[in-house]
C-alpha cells in the first residue's frame, strides 16, 4: 500500500512538472535517497511502467570529486536480471578507472530493490558531456532489453589562465589575459591590487591595460566566485623596460625553407619576419640549425668552448624572452645562448629553465629544427636530411625517419628542440621565430 501511494505521488508530480520523453525512456525515474550528493530530477516520466529507480536523470560531475549513482528495479522480477552501463568516453572515471566502460550489475528477486551503485568522476578538467547507457537483459520479458539513458555533464571549479608567470613590458599594451573558468560565476576578485596600468575586469577575470612601471616578479590571487563556489589561480607578473618576443608561425612550410635567401636559415628568417603571427614590432630569426649558417653548439650542451661555439645564434644571454601572444615568461638564456639539459632531457641547471611551453594552444604544433636527439643543442647528423640538406630541400624523404628533425610547441624539455624521429622534408611543419 505504501509502494502504491509514493508511486501515485511521484505520478502526479510528473502530472504538473515533468516533460514526457522517448517512450524507451520511461523505464528510469528519480526515486533513490541518501547518495552523496542527492540529486533530484523531474524531466523523465513516472508512468506505472516504470521499471527501473535511477539516483538522477542527469548528473553533473565536478572534477575531481566523485560521487555515487545509485540504481534498482522497480517491480519484482521472475528471473535474474542483468543491467549493462556503457559509457560513451573515457572521460568518465567509473569506480576509480577509465577502463573498462562498461559495466555489469546483477539484481536477483531476492534483493531488485536493493540500491546497488557504481562511483563516477570526471576525468577530464574542461566543460564537457558525455552518455551513460543502461540496459537490462533477462528472461523475465518485462526486463528483457529495454534501455535508457543518463546525461552527464562535466565541469571543474577552476580558473586557469594560459600561463601561471608573465613578463609584460613598460609602457606597452599588454597582451589581454583572457581565463577559462569551468563553473557559473557571478564576479572576480584580485589581491593584492595589479601594478600601476593593470586592471580585472571584476565580471569577466580578464587582465588587461598598459603596465606603466618596473617591477619584480610579484604573485596575485585571482579569485572567481558564485557565492557558493569559488576557485582562484595565483599569477606572478613582472614588468620589465625590454623583453624578447618568441612565436610559432601560422605558415607551414616543408624542407625548402631558403627561397631567394642566401641559404636555408637565411630564407626561414624571412618567412618569420613575414608571417600573419609575427608582432608588430622587432625583427625575428628561426630557432633551427644548420649546422654551417647557424648552429648553438657543437659539443654537448656547449661544454667545450661554450658562446664561441655559436654561429648567428637566435638566444643571447641576458635578454628576457617571452611567449609573444601572452606574454608568458620563457626564459633567459646561459653564456652559451642555452638552457642546458640533463641525461633525460630536461633543463634543470638553475635557473635556466624553460617556464612555459613555446605556445599556448592545446594544439600540440612541430616546428623544423633540425637538432640531435641527445647531442644536445647540436645539428643531428645521422643523414643531410636531417637538416632538409640545409633547409635546401622539400621534396619526398624516403624513409621519413631519416628525414628533418621537429620540435614540439608543448614541451617545457627538450623535446621543444627535438620530438620524436625524422619527418619527411616534403611535409609541412611551422617555423619557431625569436627576436632579435
């Protein structure tokens, strides 16, 4: 009598506030309590056939917090009964792994009302949707493959901007700092106040202005709130009278880089200095080698006779470069016009360090360099091709591996300068450009 009286309940307030769905979905209605959290959701049908209880219709998960989604059968069954949930990403982590994404519950007579659950979470940090399936399978006809399914949303309280370390320059506009901030916020908050020149846009988090004094590295808490939820990121900015512009190009080009140049390093040069991402001041040289024209090293990390190994060298000790879209700090040179690596490739010689990937899209971008894979900062040298015959040639590398060396926009080691094997000279890869 009770079981009757809630169902009617729950009847009649679909009656008033529910909106009728695909027919295949009206084996799942809100009827579980005491997960964690409770959620509640009316947009499904609650007809008397109704065959299966669900914690929610729709779920939203909050990285990286996990919860429970709670399941059982409405109606006594003859038989056992199998309820397959399959989901539609590894995005999704369920009961702690990404794998597999599919999973199996079994309800007997004995215990079809017994809340059985499975825990997710988000394993992605953007905004994002992703699909639970449920199906069930048994003799009983009544249960024998129907399904339904679950919406979830992903999200994250969090703010992030393109770079946690920026480096503007004095009396310059800098470059606009715009966040990603994956929850509903309502304002925006900064301690302590931005240098002279700078401002937070107190609706959107979004820095902005023209930075009118010098002034150390200083870190800043940017906050975004909706009263309930808050998240912050911690900024450190930093404004110097001179800084050095790095950028990827917008062009891809293959081997041939030298054109109407004098020779391969040359002819990259002008393609820099004529691409739509150059800025709009400075003069810029491609961050490749060829061994001959341009070239850092010519032992391991500089070793033997450290700046006197450089030949028309892009970095030179004592200047600030950064990333030129954002101003994110990447780095200051040693003597050398290097960062030096260690056995594993990264840089750990304090404090030359890369900071900041040399661009900013989540897009991972190679650039030709031509650089060995472990004789660090020096040309390789296994096949001319390695260097595109001196960034002479673009025409078809036969096996590709033996072809010009790349680097990856993503890196902060030095996969930056060498990633992975050789490409064939005839592909196109972007062009690393740094001022001068």
């Amino acid at each position: 009598m009770r079981w009757n009286l809630f169902v009617s309940f729950l009847c009649l307030g679909w009656f008033f506030s529910c909106n009728q769905v695909n027919p295949r979905d009206e084996l799942l209605f809100t009827l579980m309590s005491g997960l964690n959290p409770v959620i509640t959701s009316t947009t499904v049908s609650v007809a008397s056939s109704a065959k299966i209880n669900v914690s929610s219709t729709s779920v939203t998960l909050t990285y990286p917090a996990s919860q429970n989604f709670g399941i059982a059968l409405a109606k006594l069954p003859t038989a056992n009964v199998t309820v397959t949930l399959t989901f539609t990403s590894s995005k999704l982590q369920v009961n702690g792994s990404n794998s597999p994404l599919t999973n199996v519950l079994t309800f007997t007579p004995a215990n079809f009302s017994v809340t059985q659950t499975v825990s997710l979470a988000s394993a992605t940090q953007i905004l994002d949707t992703s699909t639970m399936t449920i199906t069930t399978n048994s003799t009983d006809a009544f249960y024998n493959n129907v399904s339904g399914s679950i919406s979830i949303n992903h999200r994250n309280i969090n703010i992030a901007y393109t770079g946690s370390s920026f480096i503007f320059k004095e009396d310059v506009v800098a470059p606009t700092l715009t966040p990603t901030i994956g929850f509903s916020y309502s304002s925006c908050s900064v301690a302590p106040t931005l240098p002279n020149g700078l401002s937070l846009n107190t609706s959107s988090c979004v820095i902005s202005g023209t930075p009118a004094d010098p002034q150390a590295g200083t870190t800043y808490t940017v906050t975004a709130t909706n009263g309930t939820d808050s998240a912050n990121q911690n900024l450190t900015i930093r404004i110097e009278p001179t800084v050095y512009m790095v950028f990827v190009t917008a062009t891809a080009y293959n081997g041939n880089l030298q054109g109407a140049a004098a020779n391969g390093p040359a002819g990259a040069d002008l393609k820099c200095n004529a691409d739509a991402n150059k800025p709009a001041t400075g003069t810029y040289k491609a961050m490749l080698t060829d061994g001959t024209n341009r070239k850092p090293c010519t032992s391991d990390n500089c070793t033997n006779s450290g700046v006197g190994e450089n030949t028309d060298w892009v970095f030179q000790s004592g200047r600030i470069y950064i990333r030129a879209n954002d101003s994110a700090s990447l780095l200051s040179s040693n003597a050398a016009g290097i960062l030096p690596a260690d056995g594993s490739g990264n840089f750990t010689t304090n404090p030359y360090y890369l900071n900041h990937s040399f661009d900013s899209g989540s897009t991972m971008k190679e650039y030709w360099t031509g650089f060995a894979q472990t004789n660090y900062w020096q040309e390789a040298t296994a096949q001319s091709e390695n260097s595109c015959n001196d960034w002479t040639n673009g025409t078809t590398t036969s096996p590709a591996s033996n072809g010009g060396r790349v680097g990856a926009s993503n890196s902060t080691n030095y996969s930056a300068l060498r990633n992975g094997g050789g490409r064939s000279c005839s592909a196109t890869y972007y062009l690393l450009c740094v001022e001068q």
